[in-house]
C-alpha cells in the first residue's frame, strides 16, 4: 500500500517543516498528553471518587501494572519501526496511524459510565491501556524519532529540537499551566459533564494536528539508508548494540531520573496549589506560580541554542542541572511563602532550559554515535526503551504518588449540608504534598547532574557522521557497478 506523500520535498529542512510539522502538528496530541499528566488523576480521586476503591489501592495499583503491558507494546513498537519500509520512512507511517486512535481512546477515557463501582474500575483500566500502552505509545515513539531522522545537519537538527519543545512547552505546557488553573478548573470543578465537554473538545482536536504532523515531516536519514542494501538486524544484536553503548546507557539513566522527578513534581503541582500555597481551584495560585516559573520557558527560546552551540549541549544541560537544584531547593526551604517559592521556581525554571530544548538534538547525537559504531542503526528499539521511561513513568509515578496521598490520609473534596465546598488536608498529606512538588527535584537533578559528567558524546561526532556519509556514498557506488 502506498501512503500519501509528505508536503516536505526539499533535501534541507524549511521553514515551512519547523513550523507547521514540528511546532503547529505535534501540538493536539502534545497538549492533550499535558492536560492528562496534570488532571486525569484529579478526575479520578475528585471527579470519580476512585480512591478508596480496593481499601485505597486500586489507583496505586493500576497505574503500575498497566506499564507491563505498555512496557511490551513500547519494545514490539521499536521493532515494528526498525523493519517497516514504506515511501514515507519508517516512523512517519505510524503517525498516520495514531491521529484517529489518539481521539478515540482520550475519548474513553472520561467517558465512564455511571454505574457500579466494578464497571467503573474495568472501564477506567480498559480505557487507560487504550491512550498510554497503543494510542499514545504509536504516536510519542513515531513523533520522537522525527528529529533524529530529520536530518544530519547538526545546526538544522539543532533548530527542529527547538522548534519541538517550543510545541512541548509554549503551546502545551504554557498553555495548560496559565489557562487551566485560572479559567478551567473553577469553572469544570467536579462537575463531571463539564470535563466530558472539554476533555470531548481536546481529543478531537488532536486528529487534524496529528495529520498535519504527518504532511509536514520527511525522514531524510531513513531515505538515506534506502539508497542502499540495508541488512537485516537482529533484535539481539539491537539490544546488545544498546546495552552495551556507554553513551546511550548513560542518556537513559540521565533521562530515567530526570523524568522520575519531574513527573511526581507534574502529578503534585495541582495539590500542592490547592492544599499548600493556595486554596482549592481558587483560580489564581496555580496560574500565579505558572506565569513567574515559566517566563525562562520564553526566555529560551533564543538563548538556549547559542548557549549549547558555544559550551555544547552536554556543559549546558549539566550547569542547568545544577541550577535546578538550586530553585528547587530555595522553594523547599519555605514551601508557604509565595515570594521565595515564585523566586525559586523562576531560578529553577532557568535550570531546565537545556534539558527541555536540546535534549532531542543530545539524544540524536547518541544515535549517530551509534551507527558510527555498529555501521547499523537502531533508532526504533532505542526510542522504545526511551519511551517505556517516558510513559512508565506517568503509572509509576502515578501509583507511588496516590499511594502516598492514601498512606498520609488524603480526603476527596466534598459538600457539606449547607452546600459550602469542603477542601482541606491534614498536616501529613500537606508534607507528602510538599516534598513531591518540591523536595525530590533536588536529589533528582543532582543525580541527572553527576551522569551528563559523562556523556561526551559531542567529542568528535562531526567527523563521525562524515564517515557514516562517505561509507554510505561508497556502498552506493560499488553497488552501482
């Protein structure tokens, strides 16, 4: 079957393809994920009222064991990718394939029946599979394999990374953390008919973007491998390829506890404003920390590429790191005082402007590293293992986080006779609270610091993909004659 072509057809990357199929596309889907990062668990223990299910454990439990099955799904993804050759490359089919299950399955997942407490439970596990382990696993490991096979130009692969955290950030996170907190969450509440109609509107939105994603991208590296006789590659081989690699060990662990901490800071942010610094969906706490720790996110978008171009993307995302730490660290010393916290979280927000824009870029310079090494490439396999961390994390950290909240005592909202909206905690969840939005980035950034101190893939990686290009030109001849 042939697919539709791709709208790109020039050999250098345009600014057409920066910004409609790295900035406007991935943009539904990227926002979709953020609203759930942030607000799905808030519709499960506030809307649903899920967390006494099972004597507290259902929403400990569930997250978890749902990342086996997404664990197999992320590895069997890989493998599809490595050996699927179309017109249109190997990761860019996928794409296609996800827009229309990306809505269906989003959809699913808020639209729970009113009925039993079992029906409930079956339809919220069903449902979750659905978007994290098929729909969203197609889509996040095709759509993070669009840079590293964009192209080997590192001053334009550079540019498309930044072009796609801009999507990540600006229009996914800026949006949901300003937007949400101060319009959305008091007007939704727990009104449930409420979240159907919006989280309804946000699913479809993300099938048109997602197809834009699609027309708008080219796999110039994947081309490049077509020109020749590519041979088959084992899965082993793959795997030994990657496991034995000290760069790209050391990038996933790297980005293992960087996510780790970042995805419990995501999950507590919404608690933390309610219960700590502000009172409940009061519309402006949330919206007053996002605005002030994410104008750096701005900011960045014109230093954070000169900055890695100069001291390279290693030295700047360490130093970030490092500064992190710092922000995080300010915030957890005074956890209720909204000066130091808007000061800390405006620092610390500084720090993580190399990991947020140049990390993709970081990422492909690995993968070039490896097909210098093994004169083969792995790119699918390698982004399963990345995206297994990626979207791991959102169960893991998901169950660890409710499980304390359960431990601690956590209390769903509620109405009193009188009609008033009852929403407060207990000193012990407000710790638990407290050291998960604040508290674990510090340990977390400093153990993300120590392993970038070995990651010197930048070393000579030039000269690396100008040998991978002349050995490519020469099997192109020899086959030729």
């Amino acid at each position: 079957m042939r697919l539709p072509n791709s709208m790109v057809k020039s050999q250098e990357v345009t600014t057409k393809e920066k910004w409609l199929g790295y900035l406007l596309g991935p943009a539904g889907a990227l926002f979709l994920n953020a609203v759930l990062a942030t607000y799905l668990n808030v519709y499960y223990t506030d809307v649903l009222g899920l967390t006494g299910v099972w004597g507290g454990t259902f929403l400990i439990i569930f997250p978890i064991t749902s990342k086996i099955v997404d664990a197999f799904t992320n590895v069997a993804m890989g493998i599809l990718i490595d050996r699927t050759k179309t017109n249109q490359g190997k990761a860019r089919p996928w794409l296609l394939l996800s827009a229309p299950l990306l809505t269906i399955s989003a959809l699913l997942l808020f639209w729970v029946p009113q009925s039993n407490v079992t029906v409930q439970v079956i339809w919220v596990m069903v449902s979750y599979n659905l978007f994290y382990s098929f729909a969203y696993t197609i889509y996040n490991m095709s759509h993070g394999l669009m840079v590293p096979l964009s192209t080997r130009d590192v001053k334009q692969r550079g540019e498309l990374s930044v072009f796609n955290q801009i999507s990540t950030i600006m229009v996914s996170g800026i949006i949901c953390a300003l937007v949400f907190p101060m319009v959305v969450s008091p007007w939704w509440g727990v009104d449930k008919s409420r979240w159907l109609l919006l989280m309804s509107v946000l699913s479809i939105i993300a099938l048109p973007t997602t197809l834009i994603e699609y027309f708008f991208t080219k796999e110039r590296i994947t081309e490049e491998a077509h020109a020749t006789e590519t041979p088959h590659v084992s899965v082993k081989k793959e795997l030994k390829a990657i496991f034995t690699d000290r760069y790209m060990i050391t990038i996933l662990a790297y980005f293992f506890v960087y996510t780790f901490g970042l995805s419990i800071k995501n999950l507590s942010g919404i608690y933390y404003c309610n219960y700590v610094l502000g009172t409940y969906n009061d519309g402006k706490t949330m919206t007053i920390l996002s605005v002030i720790g994410g104008l750096p996110m701005g900011i960045g978008i014109f230093a954070v590429w000169p900055l890695a171009k100069k001291f390279g993307k290693r030295n700047v995302t360490m130093v970030g790191m490092i500064i992190m730490a710092i922000g995080s660290a300010i915030c957890f010393l005074s956890p209720r005082n909204m000066v130091m916290v808007l000061i800390g979280q405006f620092i610390k927000n500084m720090g993580s402007l190399p990991s947020a824009y140049v990390f993709m870029a970081l990422f492909a310079d690995v993968l070039d590293h490896m097909e210098w090494k093994t004169h083969f490439r792995c790119d699918g396999l390698a982004m399963s293992i990345y995206n297994i961390i990626a979207v791991a994390m959102v169960g893991i950290c998901t169950g660890v986080f409710n499980g304390l909240l359960a431990h601690a005592g956590y209390v769903k909202p509620y109405y009193d006779a009188a009609g008033t909206l009852i929403a407060t905690q207990s000193d012990s969840v407000q710790a638990v609270i407290i050291f998960c939005f604040l508290g674990l980035e510090v340990i977390t950034c400093i153990i993300a610091a120590l392993l970038l101190s070995s990651l010197d893939v930048e070393k000579n990686i030039e000269e690396k993909q100008r040998a991978i290009k002349e050995l490519k030109e020469l099997e192109v001849k020899e086959g030729c004659m």
